[in-house]
C-alpha cells in the first residue's frame, strides 16, 4: 500500500494547535499517510505562543509532496504580498499536487494567486479582511472548509480538524474517516456553518433550543418534513423556530435538511448497493434527479461518479 505523502508547511507566527493537527489525525488513519513538517529554510520556526517549533525538513520537502498543507499564522503576521523566500517555497511544489490550508493559511494561497478566481474560505473574523485584500477571490466565510480541487481552504482551528477528516473520507471512504474521528474523540461530521460560532446576543432567558428536533428530524430524513413539522415539535411558531434555529446552526431548517440528506446519501452510495432512487427515497428526495441536483451542487459530483470513487477505495 502506497502511503500519501503530505508536508506541513510552518511559517513564523504559526498556531501550534492548528500545526498538529494533519499529524494527529492523518497520522490516525493506520498508516495511509506519512506526514512531514517543514520551514520554508529548515530552521527553527517561530509560534505565536512562548515557544518556537524546531522542524526536521527544509523547503526541499514541499516538492516530494502528494499533498501540501499550509499551517495558520497569527493575523499580525498577515500581508499583502508573500514573502520572496515564502514564494521560493511554494514555487517547489509540484503541478497538480493537493494544497490544503487550515484558517489564515488561505491568505498565503490568495496572496501567492493561487485562490484567483476559485472559491475558499477563512476563519470569519478576518473575512472582511480577506475580501479587501484579495477580490478575485469567491470568499465563502460561512462554510467550516471548501474543497476546490486541488485547492482546499478551511475556516478557524478545529476546522483544520474537519477539512483532515474530510481528506481520509475523500482518499479512503467514509469507514476509515469514522474509525479516526472515534480514535481523536471528535466528531466525524460537523453539521451546519461558521455562522454558528460568530458571536451572537445571548438568547432570552429560558428560550427554547432546537437541538432535539434536529435530532428528531434526523431520524425522519426520509419523510417530507416541513417548517410546520419542525416548529410543531419545538413548540414554538415558525417565526421563532425559523431564527432560533438559525441561531444555533448558521443555516435555515431548510438548508440544514438538504445539507443533511445528501450526508446521508452519501453514505449509503459509499456503503451500500441501493439504486439512487431507491437511496433518494431513503433520505427524502422526492427523485433520484433530485438527489443528483443536490449532491452536484454540494460536491460537484454525480451520485455515480461519487459511488464508484468511494466504492474502489473501501
């Protein structure tokens, strides 16, 4: 079995956290990846924490790389323009080669022109920024990570957790991104958009959350669920159910429903033999043309094309 190479660039400034994030979940996924760090001059590189991270590899590791992944700095270390030696390093980087950034590595990629025209996103405090900076860029700051092959961008901290996970998925199936998700004690899917974490006011008090119909309406995908149907079990009118749950999730009830039946199609075309429309049928798409609209605009992919990527590599 031929192990996925990815380096892990670190930069002056870096997070920590955020840097040992490819190595402790690729590194989880029984040894389908070796992953490297490196500094764009092999020395010492330093954090945005009262430490600095000694590496073991140079730039000239970046050009033996299957994947890239481009650690965050702190937004102080943030510019307009890529450092001649940051630009000497990514010039390394072979053509057609997957590059990854967690959080503000995106200003790395955009500044270098790589994002030109391409959809991404960023952690969402510095999205304003982002956008100011760099225009011809498609910012999508709502999403937790934008796969946009072969560029990968992903939003604040944990979502370099996501956008790993999503990478052991789309490399070896849905079974083995579970098993690391359970072995690193996080979740294998986070539902929903960076909406949620930006800093709302506090509810009212005693408000109702929505947190039990969505798990209600999880077990009922396959059913035509409605916005009365939601509401009618949080007891609460659609109004406020409706921005509740907003609230909670960064996303309508609508689009959270959508977003959640093509999760679950997904699934079955990676772990079962079901037609499509029997699998629009199971997760509440009135056709399997449905599904195929649904799933073409989530990824970019055919429930075909999707089962058979999946289907060889489980």
């Amino acid at each position: 079995m031929r192990r996925e190479r990815v380096v892990v660039l670190a930069l002056d400034g870096v997070y920590p956290f955020e840097l040992g994030i490819p190595s402790r979940i690729l590194g989880a996924a029984d040894g389908r990846y070796e992953i490297l760090t490196c500094s764009v001059d092999g020395r010492p590189v330093r954090t945005n924490a009262d430490f600095g991270v000694t590496v073991e590899h140079g730039p000239e590791a970046l050009a033996t790389a299957d994947t890239v992944v481009i650690a965050p700095v702190a937004p102080a270390h943030l510019a307009d323009e890529v450092a001649d030696d940051v630009l000497a390093a990514l010039a390394l980087i072979r053509p057609g080669t997957r590059i990854v950034s967690i959080c503000t590595g995106a200003f790395v990629l955009a500044a270098a022109g790589l994002l030109d025209g391409r959809r991404a996103t960023t952690h969402w405090q510095v999205a304003d920024r982002f956008r100011r900076m760099f225009p011809r860029v498609d910012l999508d700051p709502d999403v937790l990570f934008v796969d946009d092959h072969p560029f990968l961008t992903s939003a604040g901290a944990a979502s370099g957790v996501d956008i790993c996970l999503h990478l052991v998925r789309k490399d070896h199936g849905s079974r083995l991104a579970n098993s690391v998700a359970r072995r690193c004690v996080v979740p294998p899917f986070r539902d929903g958009g960076q909406a949620q974490y930006i800093e709302q006011p506090v509810p009212e008090q005693g408000a109702a959350s929505t947190a039990a119909t969505r798990a209600w309406a999880l077990e009922r995908l396959g059913e035509p669920l409605t916005l009365t149907d939601l509401s009618g079990h949080a007891r609460m009118s659609r109004r406020t159910f409706a921005r509740r749950f907003h609230d909670e999730v960064g996303l309508s009830p609508g689009r959270w429903l959508i977003q959640q039946r093509v999760v679950r199609a997904r699934h079955l075309l990676e772990s079962s033999d079901l037609t499509v429309d029997q699998i629009a049928g199971r997760v509440g798409f009135a056709t399997g043309a449905s599904l195929r609209q649904h799933l073409s605009a989530a990824i970019g992919v055919s429930p075909q094309a999707y089962r058979r990527t999946f289907q060889t590599a489980r």
